[in-house]
C-alpha cells in the first residue's frame, strides 16, 4: 500500500474527497446546508485560494495507492467562523495556534488502519516547523464518524481536555 499525504495546494484542489469537498460548515456557517453541493463547493474553494494567500498550507489529503481517501483542514481561529458558535474563539486571537477543523478518513474501509494517526502527526510536524506552538480541535466522545475524529483519538495522541461542550463534544487540545 502507498500512502502519500500532500499539502492541499490549488492545483490539488480538486482532489478533496467526499464529503468534504462540499463542506462548508467551519468556513461559511451561514451557508451549511442551504446551498447545493456545486455552489458549496465553489464557496470552499475561495475559501482556500484566500487562506492559501493569507495564511498559507492550511490542509492536507493523504492518498493510498494515488486515490484520495482522507482530508484535513486547519488554520487560524479568525479564518474559521463556526467555532465563535462553539464559544472556543474569544482569546484564541494568537498568532501561534491553529484549529484543526477537519482530520476526516473519508473511506470507512480505510478506518483502523493508522491512517488518520499517520495524517495527524504530519499536521503536526508541519505546524511544528511553521512556528505554531498549540493546535485544538472539537472531538466527539460518542461517534467516529465526525470530520474532527472522536475523543479517544485525540487522548491517544496526549491531546489535553481543554473544555467540555457538552455531553457529546470536547475541546481539545495540544501544545507542539
């Protein structure tokens, strides 16, 4: 099996998998679920072409023999609307921490197999030799299938509970 994991580039673009190609809920909140999945799409790519020139890197996809089976999005508080709905933005302003907004093993088949663990620690170790210095993230406690990934793969990874949201999500976090 040959696993690649990628910087999302605006050439790559296009290689997002579903259904993360359509999402749009960390970056245009007002828009999740009442536009069509072509115009979502649209809305997610200049949301990427602006962080790519703003912010830079700000996601992954990783490819198991050339097919893009995961995703991951991160960036600056600021750059991610939907996490002031979770209350997680008021002193987040700082220059060395980041959200981690997706980590999504988009095929099920591909879950369990130390992909996602894989994708993580790249994030990681790019976050680390840009100068971030903390990276949090929403995990749920009772589902894998969230496109942050569940609370026990974070734990795994020594993420810190940092604030519990409610009885199924948690903020999350690590220092790099």
């Amino acid at each position: 099996m040959k696993v690649q994991i990628i910087d999302i580039s605006k050439q790559i673009f296009g290689d997002i998998p579903s259904p993360c190609r359509n999402c749009i809920y960390w970056e245009f909140p007002e828009l999740f679920n009442k536009v069509n999945s072509e115009e979502a799409f649209k809305y997610k790519k200049s949301w990427f072409i602006k962080t790519l020139d703003s912010f830079g890197v700000c996601g992954k996809i990783l490819y198991v023999n050339d097919e893009a089976i995961a995703y991951s999005q991160f960036a600056p508080y600021h750059l991610l609307p939907q996490t002031k709905n979770y209350g997680c933005q008021l002193e987040k302003l700082r220059n060395d921490m980041v959200f981690l907004s997706c980590l999504f093993i988009c095929k099920p088949e591909y879950r369990r197999m130390g992909l996602g663990s894989r994708l993580l620690e790249d994030i990681l170790s790019s976050l680390r030799a840009y100068g971030f210095n903390e990276i949090e993230t929403i995990a749920r406690r009772d589902s894998a299938n969230n496109p942050s990934g569940p609370l026990k793969f974070y734990l795994k990874h020594n993420f810190q509970i940092k604030k519990i949201l409610d009885q199924n999500f948690v903020l999350v976090g690590l220092k790099l």
